[in-house]
C-alpha cells in the first residue's frame, strides 16, 4: 500500500478513536464521574509511541464542549432574567452576576414578584416557582459538566505537552553531539 492508503488509514482510525473518545466523555458526564475518558487517555499515552496527534485532538474537542457548556449556561441565566424581566416587572443587572446562578435564591425572587405586584396570585406563583427551580436545577448540573470537563481538558493538555517535551528532550539529545546536547534529557 502507498504511503496515501497508509495516512487515509491513519486518518479513519484518529477520526475513529476521537469519535470513541467523545462517546466516553459523554458517558462521564452521565455518570458524573471522569474514570472511563481517564483509562482510555491512559491507554493512548501507554502506546509506543504515544497517540500525541490523536489526544491534542481529544484536548481540542472538549475545549469546544467546554466553550458549548459556557454557553448554554450563560443562554439559561439570560433567559431566565428576561422571563422575569418581561412576565413579573423585575430587573437584574446582568453585568453584576458574575456567577449568575450561584447566589440566586428562589423564595428570594418569589417575595420580590409578591411584593412588587400585590395581584401575584397562586397560579403564578407555581409557574414562577417551577421555572427557576428547572433553572436552577439546570444551571447546577451545567457547573458540574463545565467543571469536569475543564478537568479532563486540563489533564489531557497537560500529558500533551510533557509527552511533546519528552520527544523534543529526545530528539535533541540524537540530533546532537555537542556539550549542550549532553545535558538535555
């Protein structure tokens, strides 16, 4: 076979491994525990020679869930304010939160709504009651994902980047033969 069958191989197996990998983050998340992604990482790095091409690939793919997660956070803290903005008269400054869901009380909010609007009834209050606490309960789990997933990013860049410095320390030592050489390893 030529050395084009050989990287298109190459290619469907990383893109492969990748899609195995995704399939195990997910089933982490579901978990909620990161041990399953953490073997398969272990299985690549114990490969002579290490899958470095294939982990930077991993890495690359949870930054984007990472960012996706990031996201769909902050999507369900705005959406929660305006529902409140615009259904029950009240303003927050989005500016201010932070850590939009981390300080946000239910029954704080259900007497602020009672207080301002004296027709708040039952009904609304129920509705209101549900939404935030799905909010909440939301937001809770996407800080759970977003927080092992910057695990697992964090724990995979950084096998990337000592294994590329253990080759480059390698290669250097090969490549030469002068006094420098003889202190890299």
């Amino acid at each position: 076979m030529d050395d084009y069958g050989i990287g298109l191989s190459s290619l469907a197996e990383l893109n492969y491994m990748r899609l195995e990998a995704m399939d195990l983050f997910e089933r982490c998340l579901t978990e909620g525990k990161p041990d399953v992604l953490i073997a398969f990482i272990e299985r690549q790095i114990s490969q002579d020679p290490p899958r470095i091409d294939l982990l930077r690939e991993v890495a690359e793919d949870l930054h984007q869930r990472l960012m996706g997660l990031h996201d769909y956070y902050l999507e369900i803290w705005g959406h929660t304010l305006t529902t409140l903005d615009n259904d029950f008269g009240m303003k927050f400054d989005r500016k201010s939160a932070s850590a939009p869901f981390n300080r946000f009380e239910v029954e704080g909010i259900i007497r602020q709504v009672r207080d301002k609007n004296p027709r708040f009834n039952g009904q609304e209050e129920s509705m209101l009651r549900k939404m935030l606490d799905q909010s909440v309960e939301t937001a809770t789990q996407l800080r759970l994902d977003i927080g092992m997933t910057e695990r697992l990013y964090v724990y995979i860049s950084d096998w990337v980047d000592g294994l590329n410095a253990t080759i480059a320390r390698r290669y250097w030592a090969e490549g030469r033969k002068d006094v420098y050489a003889s202190g890299v390893h």
